[in-house]
C-alpha cells in the first residue's frame, strides 16, 4: 500500500540539510520528473505562489502562477440535481507566467537536454529563500557559457516577485538575444479520472481589460469571466552590462515580451533584473488594478534586487529562528527532508493573511486551490506555535465566512452556521456530498483549532470579538442536526455524517464527529459563560448579534454531558460509527497493490460495505482528544483500525505516526513518520507533481512535535513525554507559547528546556511539573526507566 514511488539518488540529489537540489543533469530524470521539480522547486508567500518551472520554459509540464483567492465561478453539473446540491464551484485559476526568460545563442535557443553540460546545480536554498541556477555549458558551436539565475516570491511585499539573470561568454564573443517574457497560456485542460484535479475550463477565463507598457515594463490586465474579479500583472527590468545592448518591448493582451539583444565580450557579463508584480481585486476599473500592479513594480524598482534578495534572506532567518526542527539521525536525508517540509509551511502561510490555505498551498490546482479542515488541524497547530499573528489572521477568515455559513446552514435546514468542506470565497464548493457536505465535522475542527490557538497564545480578545460567535453558531448546529435518542437511552446521537475517512460515509454517529461536537458544545458554553461574567457589555453586543437564548446554554450543556459514543464490550473498542463492526471486513490480500489508493479503483458503495479505512478517524480522534482515552483504549483502537487503514490519504500517516509512538509501537512510529515527512521527497502518493500536500506537511511537524516529543496542550497545559526512535540521538525545536519561547532539546537520555525570551513559563516533564524563569531559564529533566541517565 505504502511506498516510495522515487528515492532521490545522493549523486544527483545531496542530502544537504539546507537546501534541496540537483548537482548534476541528468537528462533522463530531468523528463520524466518535469513536474516532480516543479513542486519541488516551487516558490510562494502564501499570497503569490509560482512553480518551479525553468527560465528558458521548457520542458514544462505544469506552469503555474496562483494568487490566494484569485478564482473563477465554475458550473457544477450533476447528472441528476437535488435540493442544497453546490450549483457553483470554485476554481484557482492560474495567472500569467512571467518565470520565462529564453535566451538564444547565435540565433539558437538554448535548450538543456541537447546542450552539452560542463556543470549544473539547481538549489532550492532554504536559508536564503530563493532558487538558484547555475549551468555552464558548451554550445554547438563550441562556446563556452555560464548562466546564473536567483529567482525569489517576495516575503516582504507579497505582490512581488524578482528573478536575477546572468549570462558571461567565458571563453568567446557570442551574439546573444534575450526574451523576457509574460505570458497568459490557455487554462488547464480537463482530467477526470482523477476526482482530486482541477475540472478545467472551456474557453476563455480571463477577458483582457487593457495593457500598459513603457520603457522595458509592460503590463496586463483582465477581468474574469463569472466571479468578476480584476487581475493585474506586470514586469520591469533593469538591465547591466560593459557590452552595448539592444532593447525592444511587445505588449499585446496575452503576451508581453522585453527583448534584449547584444553581442557579449568574454567575461564581461549580462545582468537583467526581472520584477514581477500581482494583484487583483473586486473594482471593474482596470486602471486602478495596473495603478497598484505599477506601484509594487516602482518599489522594486527602487529597492533593486540586492536590497530585495538581503531582506528575503533576514525574514527567512527570523523564520528558521523560531521554527526550525533539527534532528540527530542515522538518515542524513531527514534533516533536509523535516526542513523542506517546514519551508513548504512558511510558503503556504506567510503572507496569507486575509486567505485561507489551500490543500496544496500555491504550489498546484489540485483540490481547485480549496481550503478544506487541513488547514485548521493539521496546519494551524504549527502556525500557532511559530507565528500566531498568521494564525490569527487564518481564523479571522474563517470568521468573515460566518454569514455564509449561516446562510449555507438556513439552505441546509439548520440552525446556527455550517462551514463549508470545501471553498475559496465561503460558499460550498463541494459536489460530492457524501464526502463533502457530510463531512460537519469541519464545524467542531474549526472550533477545535480556535480553542488551541486561544488557549496556547492567551489572546482572549480574539475569542471575545469573533470565537465566541463561531461557537454559538457552531454549538447551534450541532444541537440542531442531533437528538436525544430514545433507542440509546435518551443519549444525544448525531446521524447521517461522514467522518474524515472518506471510505465510510453517511452513517450514525461517528465516534469522531460526536467527540469533536461535545468539545464544541462544551467549549461554546464555557467561553460564552465566561464572557458574560468577564464582560458584560461584550456579551451584550454578542447576544445582539446572536439572538442567544439563556436556555441555548442549558441544551448545549446537556447535549455534551449526553453524548452517544460508541463503544463495543466485546472488542473493548471504539467502533468507528454505530455500524461500522457489522461490515464484512475488505479483502486486503486479494487486492493487487495497484489498485491503490482504491477510490481510482472501485465504486464507492464497494468502500462503503466494507470495514476499510481511507486515513485516521478513530485514531484521529485519540490524538486531538488524547486525554479522553485511557491507554488500553487507545492501544486497542489503534491496532484495530490500523489493520484496515489503506493511508489512501496523505493526511494519515502523520497522525498514525503519533499513536503508535504513544501506544509504544517506537517502530511502527517511525515507519509512519518516514512516509508523512516524504510524502513529496519520494512521491508516496504518486502525484505530488500536481502540489505540495500541505496537511501532511504539517503533520510532519506534528508528528515530531505532539509524537516524538510528546507534547500535549489539553486546556493549555503545556506538557511533554519524550520517546525518540532508536535511530534518532537527538531532537531540537522552539515553541511560542503565551508570547514567551520556549526552546526543547531532546536526545537519549534527558530533555533540556530553556526559556529564550520571556518571564516565565510552565510545563510538566513526563508528569513532574517545571517552571522556567527569567532567574533560572534552563532545566534538565532525565527520562525515565526506558532510556536511564548513564
Ligand atoms: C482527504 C480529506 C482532505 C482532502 C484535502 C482528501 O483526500 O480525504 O481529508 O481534506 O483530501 O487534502
């Protein structure tokens, strides 16, 4: 089932820990894994996402330009309609390409496979934040060149991108032409065997609104078909050389091109700076778009790449210092693969702010650019505890949605709000409502992050201002879609949900959905009660806006202390849902294993009379939920499910990674954990071509963070239990928590917290309770009988 589809060969790809990179051309590996490096070698801030396609544009598999939000209406179609069924989907589209940079050589273009390569290396540096090129090559003609380019998405203006591009004849004059492109290609065209891609659309999306160009700076601009949104984009350079050069500019609707022409002296090189800028917004007038496209071109401009590239290079520093996850392995491909990982985080998130997050980041159209509960629980607890304004700028999105998922939840036939599974803009982008709009569980995971993030930063103000309402609307909902069931003893029974494993749908109360409701109604109540006695005039407003009863409080509380959870005596387990023990087990040893992940390869109804898994549902709930279990409960469950558990999704063995080395599988833990962190390295699921998988990169940090540093947060209590893997001799990071950081440093014998900034902080190590302060900010704790001080 689980496998490496690609092991990076070390000659070719070096396990650098700073940097991801390939030393040498490999013409063969360069085809066939086109769009492999093109995730891999992709760029973004959260904001402006750009593939890793190469300057000269091919060969090319994806070329992608994405912007946070940027999106087209698309039609749904369904062969049979029915009430509440999503009529209009969402989809990222993607933006002109202006990575494009052809170079012709006496009048050849220069092209990799056919030139004949003295040296290469392409790197993804991950402390500079940039990707960098350097090729000398001899051309047909015998000349010796040396190319060099540093290619960057802007973490301080998030509008802004900036390629540096150096040419030097190292042996020879050479007539050299240059074509600096921005090109609008034609949209994605449609694949649908695989329910995961992006639909495509026919026909035109971006209707040309008007372009501008001047000097080496042209710019376009569009307006979408169907969602109305205003695109602007545009490119300036500057351009350097002891050698005359020639310039020329085309600017039409879909393609602009500056062109640089000069014969080049030996070893007297030409430098073009290349600056990309993207905006896009709601107003029809086109000016005002370029106005501000022009703007962010006239700062850089200004700055000049230096300056730009320096201060690329000081965010991503700040960032590696209060992120970073080192670790001691006998695996030199782990640090490399942990940092790539982490970067991936600090892309997708960075400069999100007034955005979601979508399942593959910017780094790909799979999922259509949604945000689905990845970003809130597999995500969020990352962001949290590395940079809470960004995480409170994910939740505060999340609050702005409110009134369409008021609205969705009034069209459904419920009370309160129902978040959508799938979206851009907040309305339901999810056709298939089996496993989509079933999935309510996004409601209690939302509330579920709120929480940790209150909790773990201690800014109550933002549960006072926007959480509290979530809650309300969400408890709402809850207390709507479920009952006090009189076959279960009067119990509270939520039906007719689908739990994250997507294997099993529409069924009755799903152990993981019920638990996650009672923590949202619970939570609900306790906040709101705590608001009226902290904050009465607060809690009037929020009344106001809510129209909440007194007696909501007192179903709500009920409602959580009456929970149905099942549970069978005889297996002393926690079935999946009430039915799940009454299906015939799937017939795993018959399966060939390439007919996995199986949703490419048998109906759903086929999955769903079977006991077989897709990702962690019952062990998701054991890890989010973790103190509601006992040990034997857990260690129970957990081989139970993990006999029928595919990992068809990449969001699973992340999760499983953190029971089994909490239930004392320390193998099976790190077998887990080498699938989550090389979800992308080594292709596991086979189409990281089409993106990044976001959740399972977060999950990669929790499974080193909540798994083999134990870390629990319950109430905010802040605890850890270490358990390294027998190949690990140590395991290092930072945490912020209430504002102070907190800096953990585990190896095979003891942990070693210190307080790097900040007055005080608590926490208990393996049950003993520590307090670090500014007085004594370092503390030793060893581990107990199974790793002894020597
Ligand atoms: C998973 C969902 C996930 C989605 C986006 C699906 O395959 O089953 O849990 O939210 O992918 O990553």
């Amino acid at each position: 089932m689980l496998r490496p589809r690609y092991i990076p060969p070390d000659d070719i790809f070096p396990p650098n820990p700073w940097a991801f990179e390939t030393v040498r051309y490999d013409a063969r590996l360069a085809r066939e894994l086109t769009g492999q490096a093109e995730t891999m070698f992709a760029l973004s801030n959260g904001y402006l996402g750009i593939r890793g396609t190469v300057e000269e544009g091919t060969p090319v598999r994806e070329a992608g330009t994405y912007l946070n939000g940027f999106y087209e209406h698309r039609p749904i179609s369904y062969g049979e309609h029915a009430y509440g069924f999503p009529r209009v989907g969402q989809s990222i589209l993607n933006c002109p390409n202006g990575t494009v940079l052809k170079l012709f050589v006496d009048d050849e273009p220069f092209v990799l496979p056919p030139a004949e390569i003295l040296s290469y290396r392409r790197s993804l540096d991950l402390r500079a934040g940039t990707l960098n090129r350097d090729v000398r090559w001899v051309t047909a003609t015998g000349k010796r060149l040396h190319m060099r380019t540093v290619r960057l998405v802007s973490l301080a203006q998030r509008h802004l991108a900036a390629i540096e591009f150096e040419l030097t004849g190292e042996d020879a004059d050479v007539e050299i032409a240059v074509s600096s492109e921005l090109v609008n290609s034609q949209p994605l065209s449609a694949d649908t065997t695989d329910p995961r891609l992006a639909e495509g659309f026919v026909g035109r999306v971006l209707h040309p609104t008007g372009t501008s160009a001047g000097g080496m700076r042209a710019m376009l601009s569009y307006r979408t078909r169907s969602s109305g949104m205003s695109l602007g984009c545009g490119m300036d350079h500057s351009v350097s050389s002891e050698c005359p050069v020639l310039t020329e500019l085309v600017c039409e609707d879909d393609f602009a091109a500056a062109r640089f022409r000069c014969k080049l002296e030996r070893n007297k090189p030409l430098r073009i700076r290349k600056y990309l800028s993207y905006h896009y917004g709601e107003s029809s007038d086109h000016t005002e778009i370029l106005f501000q496209t022009a703007s962010t071109l006239d700062r850089a401009m200004r700055h000049g790449f230096e300056r730009i590239r320096e201060r690329q290079r000081s965010d991503v520093g700040r960032f590696w210092a209060r992120a970073d996850v080192t670790v001691e392995s006998d695996n030199p491909r782990t640090q490399q693969t942990i940092r790539w990982n982490l970067f991936q985080l600090l892309q997708a998130s960075e400069r999100a702010e007034g955005h979601g997050i979508g399942a593959r980041g910017l780094t790909g159209q799979t999922y259509e650019g949604h945000y689905f509960w990845d970003t809130e629980i597999y995500v969020l607890p990352f962001i949290i505890y590395t940079n809470p304004a960004i995480a409170r700028s994910v939740l505060k999105f999340r609050y702005d949605m409110l009134d369409k998922a008021r609205a969705r939840a009034r069209e459904l036939g419920h009370r309160g709000a129902t978040f959508p599974w799938r979206t851009i803009n907040g309305d339901e982008a999810s056709a298939y409502y089996a496993a989509g709009t079933a999935q309510y569980h996004i409601n209690a995971d939302i509330a579920y992050a709120l929480r940790k993030y209150v909790e773990v930063t201690g800014d109550q103000e933002f549960l006072w201002n926007y959480g509290a309402e979530i809650l309300i609307e969400t408890a709402r909902l809850w207390f709507d879609l479920g009952f006090f069931s009189d076959v279960k003893g009067g119990r509270f029974c939520i039906n007719g949900v689908t739990g994250p494993d997507e294997y099993t749908a529409l069924v009755n109360n799903n152990c993981f959905t019920n638990l996650m409701a009672r923590e949202n109604l619970r939570y609900a109540v306790q906040s709101v009660r705590a608001l009226e006695r902290l904050h009465p005039p607060l809690f009037e407003i929020l009344v106001a806006r809510t129209g909440l009863e007194p007696s909501e409080l007192e179903q709500w509380h009920e409602a959580s202390e009456r929970m149905y959870l099942p549970y069978d005596g005889r297996l002393k387990i926690h079935p999946q849902d009430d039915d799940f023990l009454d299906l015939k087990r799937w017939d795993f040893a018959t399966t060939p294993e390439d007919n996995y992940p199986l949703f490419l390869h048998y109906h759903p109804l086929n999955l769903y009379r079977s006991q077989v898994i897709k990702q962690a549902d019952t062990v998701m709930a054991m890890f989010l939920l973790n103190e509601q279990f006992n040990h034997d409960e857990k260690r129970r469950n957990f081989e139970y499910y993990e006999a029928l558990t595919t990992h068809d999704s990449s969001l699973s063995v992340c999760i499983q990674s953190i029971i089994a080395n909490e239930t004392g599988f320390k193998e099976k833990a790190i077998d887990y954990f080498d699938f989550a962190a090389a979800m992308d390295m080594s292709d596991i699921g086979g189409n990281m071509m089409h993106g990044a998988h976001i959740a399972a990169i977060g999950g990669t940090w929790l499974a080193l963070v909540y798994g083999f540093a134990g870390l629990r947060d319950t109430a905010g209590q802040i605890s850890f239990d270490p358990k390294l893997p027998e190949t690990w001799s140590a395991l290092n990071f930072v945490l912020t928590v209430r504002g102070q950081t907190l800096r953990i440093e585990i190896d095979r014998m003891s942990a070693t917290y210190r307080l790097l900034n900040g007055e005080w902080v608590s926490f208990s190590h393996a049950g003993e309770e520590c307090v670090l302060s500014s007085a004594e900010p370092i503390l030793t704790r060893a581990f107990g009988p199974e790793q002894p001080l020597q």
